[in-house]
C-alpha cells in the first residue's frame, strides 16, 4: 500500500504546530497503524529528519498508552480498537490519512502526537481506591457478590483510561472515564463504604479539568473497550445522591 | 473556585492544590451545592426542562379547545384565570404557575449559558482536521440553537398574543379571534410553523437526554427513552403546527 499521510508536528508544548505530509510507499495491509508510522520514522531518521513522536507500549490494546486521532476520529476507523490494533487493511491504497492529537484543555500537546493526560490521575487520586483490612488475604467468595454486579463492573473495569472519550466529546468532557472508574467500585460490596464520598470526589475533580456532558454519545463510539454511557447515568444519580448524603450527625442531638 | 469565573485546570496548575479552597467544610443548600458542579446544573437543566415539557404539553391541549369554536376556548381562558377560585383570588393560581416558568426558563438558560463556557474552556485549541461525528445528531449538535430560536420565538409570541403588541386586532381575553387574527397573517404563520419546528428538534434530544442527567438509566426502560422523546416531541408539534395551517386553510373558522 502506498498512503500519504498528513501529520500534525508541533516541536514542544509552547511552539505553533501544523500539519506534514509524508509519503509512504510499500506498506502491508497486515501492519498495525503503529507499525506503519514506525516504517515513517525509519525513512524520517534515514532522511536526517525528526521522526514523528508518538505514545505507544503493549501495543495489544490493554495499556491505553497509544491514541491519535485518524481522519477525524479517535482510536481511527474500527470500531472497538485502540490505535496499535487498528490495522491497514482497514484503509485503501493511495489514502490520504489524517493524523491529529487528542485535543483538550486538560491533555496539552507535548510534542507531535504525544499529549499529557495525568488529569485522568488526578481523578483516580480523588476516590479511586476501597477501605481494605490488611493482614491475610480473605477466603474466596467470603463476600458474596451478585453476578450482573460483577459482571458490570468488570464491564466498567475494563476502561483503559486512554483518554478517547475526551478526545471525542465535543465538551472536551471526561465523564465516560470516571463514570467508569467510578462504576467499576461502586458497584462492588467493596466498594459501598465511600461510595458517595468517592463519587463527589472524582466528579468535583473531573470538573476542575473538563467539560460537561451534553449527551452526544460520542465517547461511548470512541471508546476501544466499548464502555456505555449507562455508566455515566449511574454516576449522575450516585453524584445526585452524595449531595442529599449527610450521616455525620446521623442519631447525634443537634449542638451548635 | 466559583464556577462562574472558573476556567479550566492545566496538569500541573499551581491552583491544582487550592481547588476546595473558597469551598465552604459544610453542606449548602443542596441546589447551591448542585449549581457549583457541572453535573449538578445538568440536573437543573434536566429537572427545570421536565417542567418546561409540561407547558408546553398542556399549552398545546390547551390550544386544541380551538377546533371546539371561540365559545369553548374563551371559556377555557377564563377557567385558567379563575383556577382555584375561591381559595385563591382571580389569576392568583394562574400567575404562581407564570412564575414557576419563569423560573424554570431562567435556571435552564443560565446553566445552558455556563455550561456552554465551561465546554468552550475545556476544548482552547480546537481540531484542525475535520471531526467524523459518529453518533452526535443534528438534534444534540443544534441544541444552543434550536434554544435560543425558541427562546426569541417566546418573546414574540408573548407580544402576540399575551400582551397584544405585535397583533394590532388584539382584544384582551377573546382567546379564539387573538389566535385567528394573528396566523391570518401569513408570515407569523411560517414564523410560528417555524419554531415548532425547532422546538420538535430541541425536544427529540432534550426529551432523552433528560433520562441521563437525571440519572434514569434502567435496562428495563432504556430502550423507550429514544421514543418517548420522539412521541413527546410529535404529540406536541404536531398539533402546535395544525393551528395556523387551519386558520390559513379556514379549518378553524373566521372570528365570530
């Protein structure tokens, strides 16, 4: 396959960017589309130039670390599929090829197509974790856990945290993510002890960073592990609920 | 941070320690709480629009009166202005109802007006390739528009027929030659035909996105949210856009 690709380079955070064109010839259907720009970058380094710096790291679609817009969509074409399992049999021979960074306020462009995402950690930070006894390990099944509760909590868990849901959303929002993150422990018996202080948490943390959900749907199309925007009306309700949640006086005469 | 100043966190943001810093230990009023947080103003938006579709639901049966002649629908004007009477004075219950929509109009605009900041603040640098929308509509993309056509349309629409000063034959309280008299005019005809119409679109997306705000999120119903707000928004256009094509076709009969 022989595609051009039209490559948005920007130096450094604080520098101007634009778009490159670069021709690339004898490429396999069977490439991922990571594979493809590391034959760019081999001709760019053979040439003298710079090459394309881009996240990539498993490369199987588990780490969440690689993401680029491609002609507009995030994760590209296939649906399902972060960036390192898009493969080129999915593009035609001779194909312009759009590709652009996740843009957002929160996710400033570094270099290249490398963008920062540790707002998606400052959530995490805010709530993501349970009050767990140390010492010996439990029995198994000691708690008992209903099945569709597990199950959709191992659907929310499976958020890679890759940052494509903001990428997609017209808001720039990241309610998919921590609807997820905050699905996968809500759910749980584990999970119930902070369940509404976790939710306010990671909701007023988002809010310092992203926008607001208008309910496209976009980042439920976006998202490699096909996350649901169910999650997110869980964590509306559950966000809802903290602000009606006051027990700290619960049973206690009023004083002061 | 109050929200209305708020702009965006960067990573690293020197603000990042302070963000609850001006936020008060305690619990406010739970609507000062839900005006403070994004998804807390979607709740507004969504609880004070679900009082907005019940106007307009009962404006249009309200309206239907028409086809029954000048005699039942001036009758049905009175019965709005003596609701209640003797427990309360003459239009006493009608103008609390005013004031609810008021109300209502006020808190959705004003969120939809801060929202709409705060999604402009989360996306600064925007695409500069074209985005592929995959599952945004043209209903959740034109919401601020269909908005504030339906928005001014109200305004003229209240100087029509409330307060008689775009109607020149305007007589206080004959409800049925009000109505006749202004869509005789053919242009207000196609300007009211032409709200409905946005009014339909903003509601096809409203009347769903209303279940995710709230919360309302249950495999049992999901599947009729999509419905219900398309049978919403056509039980409720549909014979909106009757009455100034009846009049203009004389279904609805000259004022008597």
């Amino acid at each position: 396959m022989d595609l051009t690709l039209r490559i948005w380079r920007q130096p450094d955070a604080e520098s101007d960017g634009d778009f490159h064109v670069y021709a690339v010839k004898g490429i396999s259907s069977d490439m991922s589309f990571l594979e493809m720009l590391d034959v760019l970058n081999e001709q760019l380094i053979e040439s003298g130039e710079e090459p394309v710096e881009f996240d990539s790291d498993c490369r199987e679609g588990i780490c969440g670390t690689c993401g680029l817009v491609i002609n507009g969509v995030p994760h590209g074409p296939e649906r399902a599929t972060a960036t390192c399992q898009l493969h080129m049999r999915k593009f035609s021979d001779g194909e312009t090829i759009t590709v652009e960074p996740w843009r957002a306020t929160a996710f400033p462009v570094q270099r290249d197509l490398v963008v920062e995402r540790s707002p998606l950690d400052r959530i995490i930070e805010a709530g993501g974790y349970i009050t767990a006894p140390t010492g010996a390990a439990p029995d198994a099944n000691e708690i008992p856990v209903p099945k569709e509760a597990a199950d959709a909590a191992m659907d929310a868990a499976a958020c890679i945290g890759c940052g494509a849901c903001v990428a997609a959303c017209p808001n720039g929002a990241a309610q998919l993510f921590t609807a997820a993150k905050i699905a996968h422990l809500n759910l749980l018996p584990q999970g119930q002890a902070e369940r509404y202080r976790r939710t306010e948490a990671m909701v007023d943390t988002m809010e310092e960073f992203f926008g607001s959900c208008t309910n496209h749907g976009e980042c439920e199309e976006a998202c490699p592990k096909e996350i649901s925007i169910d999650f997110i009306a869980m964590m509306n309700r559950d966000y809802i609920r903290s602000k009606f949640k006051n027990r700290k006086r619960l049973g206690q005469k009023k004083v002061g | 941070m109050s929200a209305a100043t708020r702009t965006k966190l960067l990573p690293g943001d020197p603000q990042l320690d302070k963000a609850d810093e001006g936020r008060p230990a305690g619990r406010s009023n739970f609507l000062v709480e839900f005006w403070r947080s994004d998804v807390g103003k979607k709740w507004l938006m969504a609880v004070s629009g679900l009082m907005l579709m019940g106007f307009v639901l009962f404006h249009m049966v309200g309206n239907l009166k028409l086809y029954l002649g000048a005699e039942d629908v001036n009758h049905y004007g009175e019965f709005l202005r003596e609701l209640l009477v003797p427990i309360l004075p003459r239009t006493v219950a009608l103008w609390l109802f005013r004031l609810g929509l008021v109300a209502a109009f006020a808190v959705h605009i004003a969120a939809a007006a801060s929202l709409t900041k705060t999604n402009r603040d989360a996306r600064k640098v925007p695409y500069k390739s074209e985005r592929d929308y995959i599952a945004a509509n043209f209903a959740s993309r034109t919401m601020r528009m269909t908005g504030i056509v339906i928005a001014l349309f109200l305004l003229f629409h209240l100087a029509d027929l409330t307060w008689g000063r775009a109607n020149p034959d305007f007589v206080r309280g004959d409800v049925y030659c009000n109505v006749y008299y202004s869509f005789s005019r053919p242009w207000v005809a196609i300007v009211y035909i032409l709200a409905n119409l946005a009014l339909g679109i903003h509601l096809y997306h409203g009347g769903w996105s209303l279940f995710q705000s709230l919360g309302w999120n249950s495999p049992r119903f999901n599947p009729w949210r999509r419905w219900f707000a398309i049978g919403f928004a056509l039980v409720v256009v549909v014979p909106n856009i009757s009455f100034p094509i009846s009049v203009l076709t004389e279904v609805i009969g000259p004022c008597p």
